[in-house]
C-alpha cells in the first residue's frame, strides 16, 4: 500500500492509534473501522474536531479534507501499517497462543522478563486480528522485547496474526476444547493452533514446548522443529520442575540443570503449574538468574478474574469466569476437588462456540461437577438448563434467576468456585457472595 510510509512518518511523530471516538487524544490517527454493527466512516469529521492529525477511510464519501487518508480497506491498512513498524524493531518477539492459559501466561512473562528487560506485553486481550495490529504498534522505540498474545477461532487467523506479530520465538500453551465451532471440532483447533510452530519453522525462529503435553510434541514432530527448548517435569528437560503445592497458592521447586530453587506465585489452581514452568523456561533462556525470576513470579498477582483468589465477607472466591472451555473447566473442577475446605461450591456458566458438541460437553461436565460431592451445585446458562433433573444441583436460564436464589439462599463460609464464558457475565453474582 503506498500510503503507509506516509502514515509511519505520521506515526512517528504522535505514535497514537485510535479506533474509537471516545478515546480520541489531540495528534494520534483514527482508523475508521467496520464492523457488523457500524461504520467508523460516519465518524471520521468526529474524530478530526476532537483532535485527531490524521483519519483513515475506506469510503470516499467521507473524505472531506486532506487529513482523511483514503485507503481501499481500513482494517488491511491498519495491519499493514502494524508490519511496517514490525519490520522497524530488532528486539526478540515471543508469539504467545493457546487453548487454556494464554493472558495468563503472558503476564507471567512479563512479570520474569520485565526483571531485566524494558518489556512490551499484549494490553489485556488484544489477541485478534485488530488486537494483535494495535499491540504491535503500542511497541515503543526503547522496548527491549516484547510479548504478543495471538487469539483465534478459526483456521488460518494465527497465520495472519504471526505475518503481522513477526515472533521470533513461540509458545502453545496447551491444546483443548476451544472455539470447537469456528476451527470444525478438535482436530482443527490443533492445524489452528499449530500455525505458529508452522510460521516459526520457516522463520528459523525458536520455539518453546511444555514436553509432558502429546499433543505440542506431535505437532512440533509434524512442523519438523529442528530449534525447540523444552520444559517439563524430566530431567532430561532444559528447565524441569515440581509441583509442591497448590492449595491454595502455587509453590514449585525447579532446576535449569543446576541448583535447585523454589518458585511461589500468587495463583491458584494446580493447572497453572505449566504456565508457571514456561514463563520460568523463558526467563531462564534469555539470561535471568533464578533469583530474577523467582523475584518477578512473587510480585505477579492475578487480575481479570483469572485464577483470582478473593475473599469477601462470607466466602473464599475463586474467580476464574474470564472464559470458559470444556478443557479449562475441568481443570477448574480438579483443582476444587484438591483444596481443602469444609464446604465447597460450583457455580458453573455456559460455555460458548462449542458448535455440534455444546450439548455433549455441557453434560460431560455437569456430570462431572455432579460426582465431586460439592456441598453446593449451581449450573447457569440455557445449555445445563437442559441438564436440570439430570443432575443434582440449582439449575438456571440467566444470571439474574441466580441472583434471585443466592438472595434467598445465601451461601456461606464456603469455597466456591466461579467459572464460565465471558458471555455469561458471572460477575452479576459476585454482591451475593
């Protein structure tokens, strides 16, 4: 696109990007973006009378000065506009993706790298195919190296993420039941999500790999990874280590090799172990000590309403309804099962984008919940409401059906564990705990 050494010079001077009017500040560029339900077009003389130096349009109808850039497609424009400031910066990019574990994990990075490093990590879950452009371009001249977290539910997304991201080193955190209606069940989510190894492969890059997950390693046998560190629980791994406890905090002994160290973080959930090895593997390759790493772990504290543990006045919270999956709900229930408390609850949201196996999946997990012996059982959403009589438990269509039981039933002196899809909103029943 020949406009876009115009817009980098542009960029160079305020580099903002907008692509909202109501976070429009005096300088940046506004790209004017399409969406189902909208048209940034319509905004564009908005966004210059607030303050913006340049404006981006794909409709030549908006254009009414020489401060609108017209471009045949906004969206490419931006993403072009992204690899361009890429091809810029000669630091270390680690591509970040997943099923289960991926913002975690990122944070966990950050918090080891930025011990040592002036550290760029993706802003919340920027992870899309608009997301991963605006990180990019979030990337200041000082980063020293950076993290970008690639999200997608359907083939070939992580392929143009990586085309834009550029990483130079990669990391799959695990492969689950995720997004099974956009990637066509779960042999999709594997081609998916293997297009990073795929990108790093043919770009000499270096990736990661969790050795105790079969299916990263017959990914990575089928990619032909010839440059792959591994982290696992076996001696034979570059960074090994052992879970020593997790309830309810992580606490993990580890070794590159050499001596022995302990690692806490402030996580729960026996499942984040992984994560917590990989953020350690990484640390370790680009030359922090041990004490540099086991430093930026203990000074992580979870947000999000990921692996969050919060107490209120009645209740231990275990806050984890960021998202939901059929993978990362089960592990959600084995680590309740394995803490120790004297009354236990499941409050349960659907799970979304699971296509032709929502059915099945909701009720492999019902019935698991089922069979924990929890003291308390709540299942919300219209996917286990199909389940009620089926199972033991309350059963609700809506949030606020919920809400109006725990007002009348409340739950007290209790671990409970909240999980489910972000389209669930569980957040409305955290007053009434």
């Amino acid at each position: 696109m020949p406009h876009i050494p115009i817009l980098y010079q542009h960029y160079l001077v305020n580099p903002i990007i907008s692509t909202d009017t109501r976070n429009i500040s005096e300088g940046c560029i506004f790209f004017a973006l399409k969406g189902e339900n909208f048209n940034a077009n319509t905004f564009a003389e908005k966004a210059l009378q607030k303050g913006a130096a340049l404006v981006v349009i794909d409709e030549e109808h908006y254009q009414i000065n020489d401060r609108c850039i017209l471009v045949p497609d906004v969206l490419i424009a931006l993403q072009e506009l992204a690899k361009y400031h890429r091809l810029q910066l000669k630091i270390p990019v680690i591509g970040l993706t997943g099923s289960n574990g991926k913002t975690t994990t990122k944070e966990l990075l950050k918090a080891v790298l930025a011990e040592q490093f002036k550290t760029f990590a993706t802003k919340g879950n920027l992870n899309n195919h608009i997301g991963v452009p605006l990180s990019i371009l979030a990337i200041t001249a000082d980063t020293e190296i950076a993290v970008i977290e690639m999200g997608a539910n359907h083939q070939r997304e992580i392929a143009l993420l990586c085309s834009i991201a550029q990483p130079t080193h990669g990391l799959i955190t695990n492969i689950g039941m995720a997004h099974l209606d956009g990637f066509g069940g779960f042999e999709g989510v594997k081609k998916g999500k293997a297009e990073l190894y795929a990108y790093l492969k043919q770009h000499a890059g270096i990736v990661f790999i969790y050795r105790n997950n079969p299916y990263l390693l017959e990914m990575s046998a089928a990619a032909s990874l010839n440059k792959v560190i591994y982290y696992g629980t076996n001696m034979q791994d570059k960074v090994y280590g052992k879970l020593i406890k997790s309830d309810p905090f992580i606490a993990l002994n580890w070794s590159s090799g050499g001596e022995t160290t302990t690692a806490k973080a402030n996580l729960t959930g026996a499942y984040n172990f992984e994560n917590i090895l990989a953020a350690i593997c990484v640390g370790e390759f680009f030359g922090l000590s041990a004490a540099q790493i086991n430093l930026g772990l203990a000074n992580y504290f979870p947000q999000n309403n990921r692996s969050q543990l919060q107490k209120t006045a009645e209740n231990t919270l275990i806050c984890d309804f960021y998202n939901a999956n059929p993978s990362s709900m089960e592990a959600a229930l084995n680590n309740l099962t394995g803490l120790t408390a004297i009354s236990k609850a499941a409050i349960l949201g659907d799970m979304f984008e699971l296509g032709k196996e929502a059915a099945e999946q909701h009720d492999l997990i019902a019935k698991k919940a089922a069979a924990a012996g929890f003291t308390t059982l709540i299942f919300i959403g219209k996917y286990f409401y199909t389940l009620k009589g089926k199972y033991a438990g309350e059963f609700f269509n809506t949030p606020k059906e919920a809400c109006d039981y725990l007002t009348q039933n409340p739950i007290k002196n209790s671990l409970i564990l909240l999980k489910g899809s972000r389209g669930m909103a569980l957040e409305q029943l955290m007053p009434l705990l």
